[in-house]
C-alpha cells in the first residue's frame, strides 16, 4: 500500500515543476529581430527574385515518360517595413514526348521567398492556354538555382497535390536538364 502513495506523492511534484517555471519562461521574449530585417546589404529594401526559363524530361518511371515539361518564372518582391509585396509571372509547358502541347499555363506570382539559390513561388493559374484551368488554381514551386545543380518541385491540384498554401513548396524533386534558374535571394 505504500507505493501508490509514492506514486501520487510523484506525481504531486512533478505536476507542480512546470508552474513554478512557466513565469521564467513567460520573461523570456526570445531573441531580437533586428528593426531592420527589411532592408538588404546596402541598406536599402531588400529585393528577391527569381528568373528563368528550364525544364526537364520525363524519366521513364514517370507517369509521363520522354515528355519535356518547363517552365518561366518573371517573380520578384520587396521587403518593406509593412510588409513583403510579391508580384510576377509564371509559366508552364507540358510537351508530350511526339511534341504536341499537352498542357500551358500561366498565373500570377502570389508568393516568393528567397534564401541562397533556393526559392519557393507560389501563385494562382489565371488562364489556361491548353487544357482548362483546374478547379482549385493553386500551384507551389520550388527551385534550386544559380549553378549546374538547378532543380525544380512543384505541386497543386492539376498534379495531385490539393491544398496548395502560400509562400510553402515542395521539395525540389526534378534535375533541370535544359535552362537555367537564376535566384537573386537580397543578402538573404
């Protein structure tokens, strides 16, 4: 009969520990951000981007085997005190492997964010110009750009992929094999 008693009387203090430390951890903003997270290297705005036309063939083991699928991203923002502002275009070609159009499509940049020669855009199909524009117009890319590794990932509903969210992307599944990427990440 003793041991349940040393159980709650345990349980008692262990219960009681994470109160007594919860006012330390309430003083404790974390660290600074720095007043000026906004402004690049030079002191002035900070300005991403990404621009670029490439794409890849489809590996065998794909659903769409010997198919060249590219794209053209023209996205930029600017960081300011209130806020990032995000604008831009992009495109997207999906050619089938006997060179007819299977899809093309272009939208506008909702998102882009930037950080070494990584960026993810994401953005919104606005017209269709093969194929119709999917119910859910939402699409995510990732690129890896700046050198001879370029890479892609994408995401959205015409691929699968619902519930696309802003500013977030895939992982960068897809080498480039034609083009180039550049990403200009303002010191970031």
């Amino acid at each position: 009969m003793k041991r349940p008693l040393l159980i709650a009387g345990a349980a008692s203090v262990l219960a009681a520990v994470p109160l007594a430390a919860a006012p330390a951890l309430a003083r404790d903003p974390g660290p600074a951000i720095p007043q000026a997270a906004h402004q690049g290297r030079d002191g002035r705005e900070a300005r991403q981007s990404v621009r670029g036309t490439a794409g890849y063939v489809s590996p065998p083991e794909s659903g769409y085997p010997g198919d060249r699928i590219q794209f053209r991203f023209d996205a930029r923002n600017v960081f300011k005190p209130d806020g990032v502002k995000s604008s831009g275009t992009f495109r997207v070609w999906h050619f089938t492997k006997d060179g007819r159009t299977g899809a093309e499509f272009t939208g506008r940049v909702t998102c882009l964010l930037a950080s070494g020669d990584h960026a993810t855009v994401t953005g919104k199909i606005t017209r269709a110009v093969v194929g119709t524009v999917p119910k859910d117009p939402r699409v995510a890319f990732t690129v890896v750009g700046n050198g001879s590794a370029n890479r892609i990932g994408y995401a959205g509903g015409q691929w699968g992929w619902p519930d696309v969210a802003d500013c977030l992307g895939p992982v960068p599944f897809a080498p480039i094999g034609f083009g180039r990427f550049a990403v200009d990440p303002a010191g970031m």
